[in-house]
C-alpha cells in the first residue's frame, strides 16, 4: 500500500488518496482500518486534536454512554474484545475517549489522521472521476471516493437567545467543554436545557454550584441509570458466546440483543404491567425498558401512554415539592418518541435547597443580559450559563461542509432543501462515490451506534473492493431507488409514534429546519437485511460505471 503522505509529495499541492474520511470518532476510526486491510489509501480529516468524536468533546459533568459499555463498542476484532475490559455498566466519557484512543494505538491509526483539520468544501469532479476537497488547514485532497464520518450529534445548535454575546459571566456549550474542567464552586449557575446532556449533568453540577438554575423548556423522560458493574447476567450471556451475542444485536431491532416482545399491554393485567416497569425500573437500561415491557408501545398511543403514567408516578414520589414535581412531568410526546434519558439523582436534585427549576412554558426566556437571563416574570443573575441546547442532527455537520458539488453542479442544500434525501441513508443520487457513515435515512441514532457505525462501514468498503476487483471506478445510488427509500422511510415512520413529538429526530428543535423523521425507523436487523439484498441482487438502485 501507497502510503497517503508519500503520494501528496509526490503529486503537487492534493494529497491524493483513493478515500478520504472526514471525522475521527467510533465510525472515523474503523474506517481507515477496514479501508487499509482492502488495500486502499486513506486519510482521514478531523477538525478535533485528537481522536474520539463525541468523545473527545463531550467533556460535560457526568458525560457517559447510555447503552451498555459491552454492546457499546467495536465487535470487529475479537481480539480486541478480550483486550479491553470496562469498569463500569456505563462507562464515563473519559474512559470512552481512553477506549478509542486505545484502539487509535492497537491499529496505528493516526498516522492516516490529519487532526484539526476541518473540510470546507468538497467538489466532484466529473472529468476525472475524483472529489476535491478543501480544507482549513493544510494541502486539500483528492480522492476517488468520499466518506462522511461526521456523526449525528457533532455540531451543537446555537441557542437561539438573544444577549448572550452581553453576558458578563462565563459561557459554556456541554458539546463544546473545555478539556481543563471548569471549577463551579461557590458559583451561581444557570442550565439551559434539559435533554440528555442536561439531565446527565445537572446532578453533578448542583453538587458542585453554590446555586444552580436550571431553566426547563420541556419536561424529559430520565430512567435511574443504576450504574455500577456490568450486569452479571449481561455478562454471561457475552462471555458465553460471544459471537451469537453480537450476531443476536446485529440482528435486533435497536442493536442490541434483546428477544422480541410479543405480549401487547391489553393482554396483560394492571398487576403484570406494573410488574413488568418496576423490573425494567430496577434494571437501569433504555434499550431494555423502550423494548421490552409490551410490544405496543412503540407503536400504539394507549400502550405508550401507560408506561407514560407510570413514569410520571415515579417522578411524583421522589421530588418533594409537588409544583415542581409537576413540571418534570413529560405530557406532550409520548415515551420513546423523543431521545428519553438515563439518569443519576436527576430527579433527586430537585430536592437540594440550591436548586430551583424554571419552567419555561410559564415564564419564556426573554433574553440573556449582561448579569443573567431575564423571563417573562423574573430576572436571574448568575456567574455562568451552561447551554445544554443540544445539536443540529444527522444533518448539521454533513450541511456545514458547503458546499458539497456534486454532478451537473449539482449542490447537496439544494437537493436537500425539503430535508434529506439518501438511498440507505448511505449515499445520495447525483453525488457519485460518496457515502455517509449513519446518515440520515439509516437506522443510526434509533440504535446502538456502534452496531450501526460498524455495519455501514463494512456495508462501504466491501463495496469500495468489490467495484475495484470488477473493474468499476464509480457508483451512484440512482433517483429511483432514493424516492422508492423515501417512501419506504415514510411507510414505516407511520407505525411509529414519532409524528407526535417536536424533536432533535425530526429537525424540529433548530428553527427553520425542514420538518422530516430522519432516522430510518424499521429497525437495524431488517436494514441490515435490506443492505445485503441490495448487493445479492446485484448492487440494485446503484448505478455502477
Ligand atoms: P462523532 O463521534 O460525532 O465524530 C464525528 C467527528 O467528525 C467529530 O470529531 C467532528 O469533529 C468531525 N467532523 C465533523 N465535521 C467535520 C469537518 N467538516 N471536518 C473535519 N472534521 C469534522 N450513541 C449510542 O449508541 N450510545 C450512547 O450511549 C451514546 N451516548 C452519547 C452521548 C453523548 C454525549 C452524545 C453527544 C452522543 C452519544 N451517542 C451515543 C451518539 C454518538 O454520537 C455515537 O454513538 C458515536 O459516538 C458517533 O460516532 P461517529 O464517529 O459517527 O461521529
Ligand atoms: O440535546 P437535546 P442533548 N431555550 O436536543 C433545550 C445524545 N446524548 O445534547 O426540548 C430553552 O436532547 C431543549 O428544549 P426543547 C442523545 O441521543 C446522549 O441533551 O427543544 N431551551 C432541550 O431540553 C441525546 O438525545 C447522552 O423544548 C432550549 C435541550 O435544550 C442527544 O445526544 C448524553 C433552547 C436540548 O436537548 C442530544 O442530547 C448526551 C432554547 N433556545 C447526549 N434550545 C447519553 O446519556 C434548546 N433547548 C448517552
């Protein structure tokens, strides 16, 4: 194998590879590993100054996975499995980062990664059959194949508010934490938001503030995470056999292997029901408690709304102040439709006298000013605020790379105007030769990502060889095949609960943003079934020249 830098000496101001990634987390990694083992030169572009992704800069209090550490992570390399052990059932965001630093190391994967490198623009160029792509630091590069890594939750939505340039105190993004720590004590602080990033670390914060202000715009659903060692039953069932684990969580519907549920709520007693929460309740797992208490509830409002009363009964006898207990109570979309969280002493916070939550359906924010953030009613001053406002997703990093040219000049805003089209959620007609790693359109951010990341990535370069080894120099999804995946995405989002919620899922939490469901909804065992007949009936709705 060529290596990349050598050809960039040697072909003038392009480094020229045959794949370019952008992006170094869990799907930027595994990528020029699986791509060097084809046989085909890579460099992967990372704004970051170092690997992880999300990792690297979700640095917030509390910053942890939640699904389990033992399905959350590469299942590759066996090898590799046995080489690493988590300590905890959810592991923390700097032993993640250690982690896939770790895997950097084993696989001698920086040496293809150009960090703090930001692509800015990529361009097809049809003539020679390559992208072009410009970046903010260093030699552009010319590829034959472009692959977006850039993840789901990587460019974090501005808060919308107005002042927060006037605010005297001090600023910080959860997405954007610095790498030192911040020191809160004897601190007055404000949190803005209350999804996952906010409810992780609004517990640790209030710990450290003299006064924490938490200012809640909508009630979320937190489930206790009870962390501590990995589950022992989890833990044999892995060790057991730990390829028909994986093969089982490759195979489920969230990628993770739980059976599917067949009892509906209506066949089961209020006693049963009841029994089955407090069970799913005890164990702290999400993946567990959205699949597995009845098998409607994902899909049918009464079933939903039970689990829904359920949780709020819990919220109701742990926080104390009942008007206050009321607030956290989520009424407007129903469990599941919106990311639901995992929580440690999230709702116990709200006991501690230094804790007050505003609700911001009573009282909106105004506006933020120079000594704090001022409501319809009252007036806050503090000497930090914490926004935990939260990303413009799946397609937020991909649209920020612009423009992306594809043929005929075509450009990827334009064709995305009325929210994404892909076919797969893997690649876009009249963009040849480039593919997203958990695009939109991929079940993606509906599962476990590291089952989906390591599926699209297999999905890409097996294809990349096999096109190479035929002879074939592009591929191209064509408009048949995308507007039939259109439809397909939309047939199974109707089943589901989703329309009814405004969610980071649907682009309704970034103003102006084109309203679609986003992530592909029927599940990781079917798409990857779907992904595979694509190719066993030769490479159907791609174009290959
Ligand atoms: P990322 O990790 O987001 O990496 C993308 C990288 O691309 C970033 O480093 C970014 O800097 C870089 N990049 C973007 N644009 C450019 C550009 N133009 N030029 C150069 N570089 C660029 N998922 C789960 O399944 N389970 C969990 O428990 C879980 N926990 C999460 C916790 C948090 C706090 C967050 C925010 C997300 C969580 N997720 C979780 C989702 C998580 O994003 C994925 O699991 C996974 O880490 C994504 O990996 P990735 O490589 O696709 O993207
Ligand atoms: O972002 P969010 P997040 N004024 O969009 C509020 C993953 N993740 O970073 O709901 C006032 O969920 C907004 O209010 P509303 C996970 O997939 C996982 O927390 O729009 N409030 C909401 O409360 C997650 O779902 C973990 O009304 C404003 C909050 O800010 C995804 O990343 C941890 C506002 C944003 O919540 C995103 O989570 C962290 C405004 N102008 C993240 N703008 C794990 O636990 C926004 N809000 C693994």
């Amino acid at each position: 194998m060529v290596a990349a830098r050598e050809s960039k000496a040697a072909s003038g101001s392009a480094q020229q590879v045959d794949v370019a990634v952008v992006g170094a987390g869990f799907a930027g990694l595994y990528l020029p590993h699986r791509l060097r083992k084809a046989g085909l030169t890579v460099v992967a572009l990372e704004e970051a100054g170092d690997v992880g992704g999300t990792w690297y800069w979700n640095r917030y209090p509390g910053a942890r996975c939640d699904i389990q550490t033992i399905d959350y992570s590469y299942t590759f390399d066996p090898e590799l499995e046995t080489a690493w052990t988590w300590s905890e059932k959810y592991a923390t965001q700097p032993e993640i980062l250690r982690y896939l630093g770790f895997v950097a190391d084993r696989y001698d994967l920086r040496r293809d990664i150009r960090f703090k490198t930001k692509v800015t623009e990529a361009t097809w160029d049809e003539a020679n059959g390559r992208w072009h792509l410009a970046t903010d630091n260093g030699a552009p590069v010319s590829c034959r194949y472009y692959i977006m890594a850039t993840g789901c939750l990587s460019a974090p939505k501005p808060p919308e508010i107005d002042g927060v340039k006037d605010f005297t105190g001090a600023v910080y993004f959860t997405g954007r934490w610095p790498h030192d720590g911040v020191n809160l004590a004897g601190k007055r602080v404000a949190v803005i938001g209350t999804g996952s990033s906010g409810i992780q670390s609004i517990p640790l914060i209030a710990q450290q503030a003299e006064h924490l202000t938490v200012f809640q715009r909508t009630p979320n659903f937190a489930l206790p995470a009870h962390n501590g060692p990995a589950p022992s039953d989890r833990m044999s069932l892995l060790q057991g056999d730990r390829a028909a684990y994986r093969e089982q969580a490759r195979r489920s519907m969230a990628g993770v292997p739980y059976p599917q549920q067949m009892a509906v709520s209506w066949q089961l007693s209020d006693a049963e029901r009841r029994a089955r929460f407090e069970e799913a309740w005890g164990k702290g797992d999400l993946v567990y408690i959205l699949t597995q208490l009845w098998a409607d509830q994902g899909v049918d409002v009464d079933g939903n709304a039970l689990i829904c009363e359920l949780i709020r009964e819990k919220i109701g006898t742990i926080v104390k102040d009942p008007e206050t207990a009321a607030a956290l109570m989520p009424h407007d979309h129903p469990f599941g439709a919106k990311r639901p969280c995992l929580d440690t002493n999230y709702y116990a916070t709200y006991n501690r006298p230094n804790v007050t939550l505003v609700n911001l359906r009573q009282e909106p924010v105004k506006a933020i000013t120079p000594s704090g953030i001022t409501t319809g009613k009252r007036s806050f001053d503090v000497d930090v605020i914490v926004f935990a406002t939260g990303f413009d997703a799946m397609t937020g990093a991909i649209r920020a790379v612009h423009p992306i040219t594809g043929r005929d000049g075509k450009s990827l805003s334009g064709v995305w105007a009325q929210g994404p089209q892909t076919y797969l959620g893997l690649t876009v007609a009249g963009f040849p030769n480039f593919f997203m790693i958990t695009g939109p359109g991929s079940p993606s951010v509906l599962s476990n990502m590291a089952v989906s990341i390591e599926q699209h990535v297999d999905w890409v370069v097996d294809r990349l060889a096999a096109l190479r080894d035929a002879g074939f120099t592009t591929i191209e999804a064509t408009e048949t095949a995308q507007a039939g995946w259109g439809r397909h995405m939309a047939d199974c989002a109707t089943l589901t609960l989703h329309r009814l919620a405004n969610t980071w899922y649907t682009g309704a939490n970034v103003p102006g943003k084109v309203r679609a469901l986003m992530p592909y909804t029927g599940g990781v065992g079917p798409y990857r079934s779907i992904c595979d007949e694509v190719v066993s009936r030769g490479m159907l709705g791609f174009k290959l020249t």
